[in-house]
C-alpha cells in the first residue's frame, strides 16, 4: 500500500506543470540578523514584522508557505562571508534578508551579487549598498546612512547652531553617518568644531564626554543605537552635560530604547523615517496589530523596516507568479514598488533606497513625539551607483 501511494504521488508530480511543482514547494527565505550582541533587540524586531506582513498576506508569499532559514550573524564582518554564502549554497535560499550592521551588511552584498540571490536589506544603512555597489537584485527597505544624519545636521544649523561636535563609533555606519552630517550642517552655514570616535562596540564613553565639555559646542550630534545607545544618553546625562549642551541623534538613539533610558533621553531631538506617534490609520492598525502578535510589546522602526521587507517582497513574488526563478519579472516589480507603510508611502529610488519623509522628533514623556518634517521625500543621492 505505501508503494502505491508513492507511486501515485510520483505520477501526480510528474503529471504538473514546472511551475506548478515550484510553487508547490515552500520559498526558502534566508534571515541573517543578530540574535545576540548590542543589537540582538533590532534583529529580533525585524524578524517580528518581516512574519506579521506575511500572516497579513494569510500566511503565505504569494500564495507559497514560507520556510525561514535564521544566522545569527552576531554582528561580525569577520564572519559574515561565510555565513551568507552557507545560506546561499547549503540552505540554497529562493532570497536573502539582513542585517542590521553595515560591515556584515556589505559582505551579503557581494555575496548576493556574485549568487544573483536577491538581498533585502532592512536596516543596516551602509552608502555603498546603493552606491557603488548597488545592482539589480539588491534592495533597502530601510534608510542610507546619509539620508538620516544629512537631515539632521540643516536642521541643527537652521536652528541657529552654527558650532557642533559629532560623536559616534568608530565603524563603517558611524563614519558614513558623521561624513553625512558633516555635508548636510555645512551646507547650511554650520561648522563641524570636531569628530569623536570610539571602536564599535566600546561604550566607556567617559573620556569623550570630557573632551565635550572641553570644546564648548552649541550643540552635539551622534549616531549610536541599541544597548549602546542607552548607555551614551544616560552617561551624557550624569556627565551633567543634559541641561548645558542640546544633544541631537539620527533617530535609532532614541529608537526602541527610550524605556532603558527614562528621563535622561528627556528633551533629545532626532530626525528619522518613522515615529511611533505617527497620527495616521495605517500606522495606527500596524501598531494594534504588531502588539497583538508579540504580547503587547510595542513596535519601533526596526520593525516597519521589517514589515516592508514582507510588503516589497510579496510585490515582487505577486509579478513573478511565486516563482522566484522568474528573476526578470520579480526584480522589476520591486525596483517599481511602492510601499504603503506605517511610516508613510514610499517608493523604491532607480539605485533600490527608499524615497521617503525624514520626521523631526522630540522625546517628550517617554515617547518620540513627531514635530515636523525635516526633509519632505529625500533621496539618497547613490553616488557612485551605475544601474
């Protein structure tokens, strides 16, 4: 009897279609996110929105059961070669998702261009992924490096804070991050006294808070995120700095963090893509929904970008019928995407970035409260990009 049920189910297979065998079995998706380290939390949150946009679409992608292939890339570029190219070769994923990090972030980027899996970036913001190494299977559903810190820097300047220090870590985001704002509060009549670096993921940040006070700036910017975040602002507030110095942050300083970090975050001012307080219906459902899902805890930008990774990569599975080896139809789809997001609309830039508002943010009770619109509909400028 069980010879004749394979037999039969043998013929069956046969009897299908190519496609129709495809679509049968389930898409492989590759997640490399850390799980563990400094931002552990982030990754974590991509993953949850990433699986609510796909229980939104009835549990499926394009119509095919998903199966997840998970690598804790632990933040290391070291590593991050090896552990993308065993999703790609061993796993043999139908498409790539991560990371958080820019360093390993630039690793599955070669990776998927040497493989021609298609990569979905939704967070780490390294330059390059849509500049010089941008190509036709790589996207971002989150930010470029410049986009965030570039804002940030006119608003200070247009605020008439003409004399700032940036600190950050010393890694490829921070360094893209304080270039970026660099440019942007320049352009605006601001002049930058001086950068301050420490290795990633150092937060003794003691020595740094010195030299700060030293200089005398009229205000701070900074890029930090996750566990090192929290320590950067409540260090900055028992160095009695939080009522002598305005301190102003791209957004992930306050992003997802601000219960850790109570009322020393208080009064920082950030620019970034999404806010909780974001007054519309769509984000409102989002919100109701994520918290439903994940016992009440409240979702942050790590999980939008997560939940348009969902979003862009059901679009593209749509086109391409849930045959991800229909590569042609699948890429062009995403590069014409335009995404309904809970942080607003956006649609996909010619070097695969998202167009979209940056939202000035001040921390007031406890939450990243919206007070305005730093830049309306800002593209990264992709130098360096050839598509």
């Amino acid at each position: 009897m069980q010879r004749r049920h394979f037999l039969a189910a043998a013929t069956l297979s046969l009897a299908l279609p190519p496609l129709a065998r495809a679509q049968a079995a389930k898409l492989r998706v590759g997640l490399m996110l850390p799980y563990t380290g400094t931002y552990a939390q982030l990754g974590t949150a991509i993953e949850n929105g990433l699986r609510l946009a796909l229980a939104q679409g009835g549990g499926r992608l394009a119509g095919r059961e998903a199966e997840f292939f998970k690598v804790d890339d632990e933040s290391d570029p070291a590593k991050a070669t090896d552990n993308a190219n065993r999703l790609v070769t061993r796993d043999k994923v139908d498409v790539l998702v991560g990371t958080v990090h820019s360093g390993v972030a630039m690793a599955m980027v070669k990776v998927a261009r040497e493989s021609g899996v298609p990569l979905i970036i939704p967070n780490a913001g390294a330059n390059a992924a849509t500049g010089p190494a941008c190509a036709p299977n790589v996207f971002r559903t989150s930010f470029s490096n410049w986009q965030t810190t570039h804002a940030l820097g006119k608003v200070i300047a247009e605020r008439g804070q003409k004399k700032a220090v940036f600190i950050t870590w010393k890694y490829a985001a921070g360094e893209e991050a304080a270039a970026a704002f660099r440019e942007g509060f320049e352009k605006a009549g601001g002049t930058v006294v001086k950068e301050l670096y420490l290795p990633f993921p150092n937060v003794e940040f003691q020595a740094l808070l010195t030299e700060i006070a030293s200089l005398r700036p009229e205000a701070v910017g900074s890029f930090f995120a996750g566990a090192g975040a929290v320590k950067f602002v409540k260090d900055w507030a028992a160095a009695g700095l939080k009522d002598r110095i305005p301190l102003y942050g791209s957004g992930f300083l306050t992003e997802g963090v601000l219960p850790a970090q109570g009322e020393a975050a208080e009064g920082i001012v950030t620019t970034l893509h999404y806010a909780d307080s974001l007054d519309t219906p769509r984000n409102k459902a989002f919100r109701a929904a994520y918290m439903a899902a994940y016992n009440k805890v409240e979702p942050d930008v790590y999980a939008v970008q997560g939940y348009d990774a969902g979003l862009l990569l059901q679009q593209g599975l749509e086109a391409a019928k849930g045959d991800p080896a229909n590569r042609a139809a699948l890429l062009a789809a995403m590069e014409g995407a335009e995404i309904d997001s809970p942080r607003g609309r956006w649609r996909m830039s010619r070097a695969h970035n998202p167009i979209q508002d940056i939202y000035l943010r001040r921390v007031e009770k406890g939450d990243n409260k919206v007070i305005g619109v730093a830049w309306k509909a800002l593209e990264d400028p992709a130098r360096g990009c050839k598509l």
